[in-house]
C-alpha cells in the first residue's frame, strides 16, 4: 500500500497546489487521482515530484505491506534458503 501523507504535508510547507501541479508542471489529473486514493504512480512522476519539490522519493511515498503480504514475503525468503 502507498501512502502520500508526506506528500501532501511537502506540498503545503512550500505552498505548492494540485492545481499548479496539473497545470504548471504537466502531472496529469488521473495522477492526482491516484495519488489522492493512495494508488500507484510511475517512477517517472515520483521522479518529476521530487525534482519540483527539491526531496528525495522517500519524502513523498510511504510504501507498507499488508499482513498477508508480510507473510508471503517471508514465506517467500525462508524457501530462498533452502
């Protein structure tokens, strides 16, 4: 799961609006949609994202795992080293 709270939070200390993002900068609006609703987005946006905001990814997108993700990715590295 991603989470843009960071994002969100960048965005108002720099006075930086979903409309001048879709509108000077060229983000799309199905982006913005996406990003609202905690969805993917391309590496080639997240990039652009940092470039306008002056950050690094890990400032913008929080990615969690799910329990049952946790458990297949363990599950998954325990038969790794067998």
């Amino acid at each position: 799961m991603y989470n843009y709270d960071s994002l969100w939070r960048i965005m108002k200390e720099q006075g930086v609006t979903t409309y001048s993002l879709i509108n000077h900068y060229n983000i799309s609006s199905h982006t913005m949609r996406n990003i609202r609703h905690n969805e993917n987005i391309t590496m080639e946006t997240l990039h652009k994202l940092c470039q306008i905001l002056h950050c690094q990814a890990n400032d913008i997108v929080e990615i969690t795992f799910s329990e049952e993700e946790k458990v297949f990715y363990t599950e998954t590295k325990k038969r790794r080293r067998r």
